[in-house]
C-alpha cells in the first residue's frame, strides 16, 4: 500500500510522535487511573514523580517502564490476569529494541507502527485496489511506487524507505512464517508500474510467491463488476494474544489503525470481498496471463 508522503511526523516540539504501542500503553493506564479517581499528582506521588511526568507516560511521549506499570496496576487495583498481562507485555514491548527502529529517524510513526504490527501479527487480511502490497512487491516496483508518492525525496531517503519496505517482509521467510492472505484488485496487476520489464518481473514474483510461501493471493476480476470495498485498500491485523485486532487504512491526510468495532466492520467486507473473488488457482491463472500479455 504506498503512502503519499512517508517523511517523518512530528508533534509539536518537533520530536516523532509516539509509537502506537506507547499510546495504548498510556491511554490504559490514565483509563484505569481516573476509573479509580486518582489524580496525576497522587499517582505521581505514588511513583516518587511529578505529576506532568506522569502525564507524559499517558501521552506515550514518556513511555512507561515495566516497574512503573507494575506499581500502578497495584495502585489502581487490577487484579485481571488478562488486563494485567496485556498492559506488561506492551510496556516491554515499547522499550525493547526491534529491527525497525533503526528507521525511526527516517520514516513516518505509523510505518514503524505497521512494521511492528506485522512482526507480531498471527494472521494478515489485506485488500489493495490499484497498488501491490508492501510485502510482496520486487525491489524495483517498490522503488518506483515510493518514489511516485513522494516524488521530492532525495535518493538518502528514497534509500531508506525502500530499505524498510522490503525489511518488512523478513516476515514471509521467517522461521514461523505469517499466515498472509491478501486481495488484490485486477487493476493492481494490470497497472504496469516502473515500466513493463519491472512489472514483468513483479507478476511473476507473485506467482512463485503464492505457490511456494504461506501467502494466499487472491484476484477481484474486472468482470465482477461492483464489490464490497469500493472505497479504498485496507489490512487487518489479527494480533497473538493479549493484543487486539488492528484495521490499517491509508490515506492521503496519513495513514489510520482502528481497533474495535470497526475492525469487525473491515473483516466483514474483507469477508466479502473473499466471496467475490477469484479462487487460488483461478487467481494465478489471471495472474499468469496479465504477465503474458507485458510479453
């Protein structure tokens, strides 16, 4: 899914925004603090800091390490096994180094975010109407989707984030490989991008994929006609346990995660789209011939 712009966001101060992982962390501590009426100061008090310190863990600004989480699940009186587990293993998460943090200078928040989303996912559902998905695209073809959303970068940059790209799919060859199962629009592989020799090369990159890997391609023909998702591309991430579903929506004001309610209305159309699909061996064959015909 290509971004319109992958530069760097900031808040305010000028420093990158806070991981998702260091905003849920936060937004459930200050929940289960003022379930308990307890005031920034009183729970600062507890911790032997200051009030706006605490207020700085709850934004994900300060991420809240694991004795600090400990000590306020005792203060706030969770007992949950579950609540309590979810909320550890975040803070663990927020401080231990992964593989994707070496681009935190050079690439937006929510791509770090869907980097780490995708190492920790059990299971991925995406549907991608005019551009490839991320991890099955060529070197080549992602360069030249990066370089068309964001056609000011410089090549350091360009370097970068086509680095991180493609370091994304380290989890299709892992030693347990992710379970990916994704839809793609005819539109997406008929679109010849970076020239017809790349996009040769790209199609043929997806048939060996989808016969040799646990990835699940499937194709919307043209010929479907109208289809569930008509306005845009979308993943859903289904998290190991404690963490929740997460929907991933790009858009050109920057990319959105929702949790809830709306994951399950994304999982319904993604259901949908299923049914209006190709099969695996239909959506090959399809694929088979749009390569043939750049011949």
């Amino acid at each position: 899914m290509a971004k319109r712009r992958v530069s760097v966001q900031r808040d305010e101060s000028g420093k990158p925004k806070p991981t998702m992982r260091a905003q849920w962390l936060g937004t459930g501590l200050r929940r289960l603090r003022e379930s308990q009426k307890i005031t920034l100061e009183e729970a600062g008090d507890y911790l032997q800091r200051d009030g706006s310190t605490l207020s700085r863990m709850e934004k994900g600004v300060y991420p809240a390490r694991t004795p600090d989480v400990l000590a306020l699940l005792d203060l706030y009186g969770v007992h949950d096994a579950t609540q309590r587990d979810f909320l550890l293993k975040l803070s663990r998460d927020v401080v231990e180094p992964g593989w994707w943090d070496q681009y935190q200078a050079d690439a937006d928040t929510t791509l770090i975010d869907l980097a780490w989303l995708e190492a920790r996912a059990r299971t991925i559902g995406s549907y991608h109407q005019m551009v490839l998905p991320g991890l099955l695209q060529t070197a080549e073809y992602a360069r030249a989707t990066i370089l068309a959303a964001d056609w000011t970068a410089t090549e350091t940059q360009l370097s970068r984030w086509l680095e991180l790209r493609l370091a994304r799919q380290q989890v299709l060859t892992r030693e347990s490989p992710l379970d990916y199962v994704t839809i793609l629009d005819e539109a997406a592989i008929r679109r010849v991008v970076g020239g017809r020799g790349i996009m040769a090369e790209q199609l043929q990159h997806l048939i060996a994929l989808a016969r040799e890997s646990t990835v699940d391609i499937r194709v919307v023909p043209f010929e479907a006609g109208e289809h569930a998702s008509p306005d845009g591309s979308f993943y859903i991430c289904d998290m190991a346990d404690p963490f929740p579903a997460v929907g991933y929506l790009d858009t050109l004001a920057g990319a959105l995660y929702v949790e809830a309610d709306t994951v399950d209305r994304f999982k319904s159309v993604f259901d949908r789209l299923l049914v209006t699909a190709l099969d695996a061996r239909e959506s090959i064959a399809l694929i088979e011939t749009a390569a043939k015909d750049l011949e």
